[in-house]
C-alpha cells in the first residue's frame, strides 16, 4: 500500500536526523530521573505514575517537532514534489507528519525500562493499558496535524516547537495538584483530545469516551478549516510559496 510505503519513507527520513532521535531519548530520561528523585527522597517508588508520566511527556515531546515539519520541506525544496503528484496530496502530507508522533511512542518503552532498572513499580500492562497509549496516540497525532498546518502560516514556525510543548501539558493535566487539576481538566478533554488518555493513565478515571470523541472532531474541523484557507492562498493568491 502506498500510505505505508510513504510513512517507512518518512519516518526513515525522520529518523536519520540525530535531534529527533535524541529528543525523545532524552527528553523522557531527564523527565524520569527528575521525578525518580523525588519519589526516591519521598519513598514513592511504587507509584507507576513515575514512568508513565514520562512515556507521555516524551511522546508529546516528539509530537511537537511537527511544528516545523512542512516548513522545513519547503525550504529543502522538496515539498512542492509531495504535492503535485498522482497521490493524493493530503495523506502525502499526513505520511510527513505521522512519524513525529509515531516514534514518540518509543518513550513508553524506554521509561518502562529505566523503570526496571531503577526499581520503580510498573503495575499490570493490560490491554485497556496499551488501548489509552494508542487513543493518547491518535489524539497527539490529530493534534500535530493542525499545529502544522496552522504554523504553515508563519515564516517561524520552526522556532514555535518549544513554545507548544509544556503548556499544553500543563492545560491536559499531566503535571499538577489533583485538587487543582481535576476541574481543568473536566473542561479541557472537551478540547483538547490528550487529556482523556492524560487522566486515565495517570489518574485512574474513566475513560470519557464522549469527550475524547467531540475533542478529535473539534480539531478535525479546525484542520479542515485551516486547510481550506491554506488552499486558498496557496492556489488563489500564490501565498506561502509552497508549490
């Protein structure tokens, strides 16, 4: 199928890029031996939400390297190549994004590891367990989408990576006092499709399934509206100077 032979493409492309690659490795390690150390002054190394707080963040910390994704395509000058050819350039485009998010998910794994090593408490991974990593997936990946397409706008959109990463995290309720968190986070899965999977890998609360699904279709409208306009000023007024 050419969708998958186009993601390997992408991802190996990806990949070959030594920031990337170390962004999330280290990104999910600083983030765990930070919280290991207070677990360990406070004796709390049997809470699993040490490590799954940091397979989280460093999955979103991938994610949000889609914020340069096709402005950087367009200053290699490839990405005039993506779209005008036979395959439809909207799953041209999203073959480019979904690595980011994809490869985001080796954080999991890697602070499970460490989690091991260290002798923090894990807790059962269950099926329900691996379905709330792949709805957290789904959500950064819808996410992703729109921060690229939108920054496709701006001349800057390289430089807005770091700025998009730990707010949105915050807003979603991965860091925080519970007291504090819980009445954000009851309006924010309403918007913010994260935060549902958010709560329920670290919280223990049921899954909002209403919530996570109006979420996901609030922001597919937000990318078709963005699309749209950016198909106007690229076709209509020769804007943006993308093909």
């Amino acid at each position: 199928m050419r969708f998958i032979r186009l993601f390997l493409f992408h991802l190996r492309d990806y990949l070959s890029d030594q920031y990337f690659v170390w962004l999330v490795i280290t990104s999910t390690c600083s983030i765990f031996l930070i919280q290991y150390t207070i677990a360990y002054a406070s004796h709390d190394l049997n809470n699993p939400l040490l490590w799954r707080q940091s397979g989280i963040f460093g999955t979103w910390t991938s994610c949000t390297t889609v914020a340069g994704c096709i402005s950087f395509e367009k200053y290699k000058g490839t990405l005039p190549y993506l779209l005008n050819s036979k395959y439809d350039e909207r799953l041209s485009l999203i073959t480019l994004l979904l690595p980011a998010s994809s490869y985001g998910l080796f954080s999991f794994p890697l602070a499970f590891v460490l989690a091991k090593i260290l002798g923090v408490a894990t807790g059962p991974i269950t099926g329900n367990f691996i379905l709330l990593i792949l709805l957290l997936w789904l959500g950064c990946t819808i996410m992703g989408i729109l921060i690229a397409a939108f920054l496709t706008l701006s001349p800057n959109s390289m430089l807005y990576e770091t700025l998009i990463g730990t707010p949105i995290l915050l807003v979603a309720g991965l860091f925080g006092n519970e007291a504090v968190l819980k009445p954000l986070t009851n309006i924010a899965q309403w918007f913010i499709p994260i935060t549902a999977p958010i709560s329920a890998l670290t919280r223990n609360i049921v899954f909002n399934w209403a919530a996570y699904i109006f979420s996901l279709i609030f922001w597919l409208f937000l990318i078709a509206v963005t699309v749209k306009k950016i198909n106007y000023l690229v076709r209509k007024k020769g804007a943006l100077k993308i093909i």
